[in-house]
C-alpha cells in the first residue's frame, strides 16, 4: 500500500487522481490522503500535553506504519511547504519515542502543481524526507498552469518507484 498525500485541493488533488491511477496500472494499491480535510489542529506543545496527540494523527500514524512508500504532492507555498504538510509531520513525528520512525526507509516519491516550477518546495521537501531517513526518489513529477502533466514521464518515474516498493 502506497499513501499518497494531498498538501491542498484543486489541481494537487486532480495530479493525486492521475498519479494513483498510473500507481494503479504498476499494480500498486494506493490511497489518496487529503491533509487539508484531515483538518488536523495546529501543532503546539501545549496542546499536545493538554490534549495528546489527536486519534486523526494517531490513526494516520497506523497507516503510515504499514505502507510500503509515500507520495507527496504539494504546491509550492512562499517557495517552500504548504504548512498543512509540515503541521500533519509536526504532530505524526510525535508518535511514539522516534520522531523519524514513520519516515525512516520510507520509499519516497515527489509530485507538485504549483504556480511556478515548484523547485523550492521539491528541494525542500527532499531535504526534510531525507533528514526524517526516507529514500526519496531521484525524479519528481513536476506540473503547473501552464506545464501540463507529460503522463509518459510520470508513468515512466512511477515505474521506477513501484520497482522500489515492490521490493520492499
């Protein structure tokens, strides 16, 4: 099982349609996780020791366990990442005693449709996986207004990313 999340709506979510489906032609079971309905509470450590950890990032947390890889798709925000993605790692990280364990081996693929390239929040987000301890893949799939998605190239890069969860 591959979680995809979402990092907003509109056309991040139309790319994490497109991407499960190609997922779906590699035989890959997948489930699209959309952080923005998730609707997860700010992180702060006061509400943390006064309300624990919320059940929506607890339960996330038990699907993260059990999947084989990530994909990550995101608009670029301020040339860097959306903050619904860094909260929901803020209060994820929080589970348990390792703060990297739901990332580290994790198998890694990045996705964006940003207004721009989306090179910063791809740069990013490949710094703080790879920090985590994920193996993120070399190439991400890259759309924006008026760069269409090359669904030959993702097809070919999801290729590539299936070739590493199945052998996880």
């Amino acid at each position: 099982m591959v979680l995809i999340f979402v990092s907003s709506l509109n056309e991040n979510v139309k790319l994490a349609n497109k991407i499960q489906i190609q997922l779906k032609e590699n035989s890959i079971e997948s489930k699209i996780v959309n952080l923005v309905e998730m609707n997860l509470p700010m992180y702060d450590t006061n509400k943390e020791q006064n309300d624990g950890i919320p059940q929506k990032a607890l339960d996330l947390g038990e699907e993260m366990k059990s999947a084989a890889g990530y994909v990550f798709v995101a608009p670029e925000y301020n040339f860097n990442v959306p903050p619904v993605l860094v909260n929901m790692i803020a209060w994820v990280s929080r589970i348990g005693d390792d703060f990297r364990e739901l990332f580290s081996s994790k198998i890694i693929q990045l996705a964006t449709h940003s207004g721009s390239n989306g090179i910063d929040l791809l740069n990013s987000m490949r710094n703080q996986f790879t920090k985590l301890g994920s193996i993120v893949m070399p190439r991400e799939i890259i759309t924006s207004y008026t760069s269409a998605l090359r669904e030959d190239s993702s097809k070919e890069i999801l290729k590539q990313f299936t070739t590493f969860i199945k052998d996880k």
